[in-house]
C-alpha cells in the first residue's frame, strides 16, 4: 500500500502500487513475458536458460552491455540485476540436477 498526501488539498489517501509489466506474481522476470522474449532466454538443452562463461545471462549485442532482460530495470539496477541472475542460475542448477536424476 502507498499512502499519498496531495500538499494543496491536504488531503491523504491508500492506493495500491501497479505492476504494469505483469498483474501475476510469477517468475516472468527470469523466463520472460512474452513467447519471442522466452525463446531468447532459453537454450533448449537440458532444460536449461542461456548463459555465457561467467554465469551471466545474454547480452543484447555484442557492442553494449546490456542483457536481454524482461525487467526494464534490470539494465540499469545493479539490485534487480543481480537478483535475476540469481533466479537464472538456481534454474540451471535445478535443471542440472534433474537431468542427472533421469539421465538425460
């Protein structure tokens, strides 16, 4: 809840923040909101999301540093940042597991 104070009425009222991005509380921060966005990020082995050598996720091009991220904020949020990188790799080390749990 956000409490509100208008300085020229006085006035103070309760709204609720929105999340414009996405209404569910879900994990669409890491795998993505949209169909093209989750191809991107996925590798389609193992069950596992793209990384490069250093357990980072994709850039966008090769001649910037930023990722391809769902989160508009995540480029420039160091916070927001390193918590997707975290969700990225703890899926990887799930998925890791269950492919060795079932051999694949």
């Amino acid at each position: 809840m956000l409490l509100e104070f208008n300085l020229l009425t006085r006035e103070t009222r309760m709204s609720m923040p929105v999340n414009v991005a996405s209404h569910f509380q879900d994990a669409s921060i890491t795998y993505g909101f949209t169909k093209e966005s989750n191809y991107k990020l996925r590798k389609y082995s193992g069950g596992r999301l793209k990384m490069d050598a250093s357990g980072l996720y994709p850039q966008r091009d090769l001649n910037t540093r930023l990722f391809v991220l769902e989160a508009s904020a995540g480029n420039s949020n160091p916070v927001l940042s390193s918590l997707i990188t975290l969700f990225f790799r703890e899926h990887n080390r799930r998925a890791a597991e269950l492919a060795a749990a079932t051999g694949r």
